[in-house]
C-alpha cells in the first residue's frame, strides 16, 4: 500500500500462515484427544472409541484446551483465508471467485461448534458441524481446480485427499444412520474413528497452501506513525 522509506517492522514469508495454522490446529485435537481419552474415557464404556463431539465440546479439561488453542491459532487462519480470497480474485471463474467466501463460512461454522459445544447446545453445535463440512467441501474443490488451473504441484495431493474425504462422508453418513436408527452394535465407534480420520484430512488439506502461497510475504511497516500490512 504506497511506497515508503524505512525497512518493514516485521516481514513473514506467506507459506509459514498455514504450517502455522495446520500445526495449531492439528495440536488442538491431538491435545484434546488424549486427554480426554485419558481422564474421560471411562464416560464412553459404550464405546472403543471417542467422539469428535465429546470430546471437543464434552467435559474440561479437554474442552477448555481446544477452545483455547483454536483460538490462539484463528488469527492465521483468517490471513490464509484473506490470501486466498486474493488469489481466487484474479480468476473470472464464479468458483475460484468465491474461495475467499467459502474459507469465511468455513471459519464462521469452526468458531460455532468450538465454542456453542454439544454440552451447550447439542442442536446447534451438531447444525455448525454439518455447515462445517459443508463449507470444507466447498474449499477442498475450489482450491483443487485453482491447483489445476495454475498447473500446481499441489494438486494431485489435493485431488487425492478430496477423494478420500468424499468416500468418508459417504461412511459417516452410512455409521450416523446405522447408529442413531438401527442403534448397530460397533456403529458407534466406527463412526468415531471415520470422524478423526476425517479431521486429519482436513488439516492436513491446508498445509498444500504453502505451495499456492509461495513467492508471496506479509509485511508490516511504518508510515507516518501508521500501520500498513504489505502483500
């Protein structure tokens, strides 16, 4: 934004917002995973396995720790978002248009069923879920045909863990169903295993931006006792 004299205050070279963000978020639900599985787990003797949602929303401290560090690691998130809203603009394609639009919804839907847990409020938390996976599916097919258009190295990886997260959502939906209505011995579990596997797909969705985010860093300087953000 304008040119200017003095050397920026703080330069960060754009790939390290999401190995930031995939770091942090994956920390939230390892941390929140063992240890709810370690002093908790007794809470799911019907189980061989955790829910996503009990874990995460269920009791503290594992609740309070993924709050905690979800929204310690929003921030870069929100930067990712931003620079992908940049990057789809240059396209007259309505999707990759639209990246930004869907990493926001995508945003929006993760603060709800972080902090309104199924604890609080079981039928919007489980609403945010689903607007959740919703809004992910929408970001893993934008970004996967920007890899294609941009001929990226990048996109088989992202075609395959699409793929993959498509085929368990297909599980999921077959588990929910034979769990909640036919209440199918080992449904339960199997659905709980399919959800992590789920979440690990898509953190680690996002680390494939350091590849699109390359050539490009964050800068903030000093001009005229204001603040500019450089990209």
């Amino acid at each position: 934004m304008g040119s200017y004299k003095e050397k920026p205050q703080f330069v960060l070279q754009a790939p390290w917002i999401p190995i930031i963000s995939t770091l942090g978020t994956a920390s939230a639900y390892f941390l929140a995973l063992v240890v709810g599985s370690f002093l908790h787990f007794r809470h799911h003797s019907e189980e061989a396995f955790p829910g996503l949602s009990s874990v995460i929303g269920g009791q503290y401290p594992e609740r309070s720790i993924f709050q905690v560090l979800m929204a310690i690691f929003l921030a870069p998130r929100i930067i990712s978002t931003l620079l992908w809203s940049q990057l789809g603009a240059s396209s007259e394609n309505t999707i990759l248009s639209n990246i930004g639009l869907f990493g926001s919804l995508k945003i929006v839907s993760s603060i709800l069923f972080t902090y309104v847990s199924i604890a609080d409020d079981p039928a919007v938390h489980h609403y945010a879920l689903v607007f959740y996976v919703a809004s992910t599916v929408a970001c893993m097919y934008a970004q996967t045909v920007y890899s294609v258009w941009k001929r990226s190295p990048a996109t088989k990886p992202r075609a395959i863990t699409f793929g993959l997260y498509m085929l368990l959502l297909i599980l999921v939906t077959n588990y929910s169903i034979k769990h909640m209505l036919y209440e199918e011995s080992g449904a339960s579990t199997k659905l709980s295993l399919v959800e992590w596997l789920l979440v690990g797909l898509d953190v680690s969705f996002d680390y494939y931006s350091t590849v699109d985010f390359e050539g490009i860093r964050l800068e903030i300087a000093n001009q005229k006792r204001m603040v500019h953000f450089m990209v």
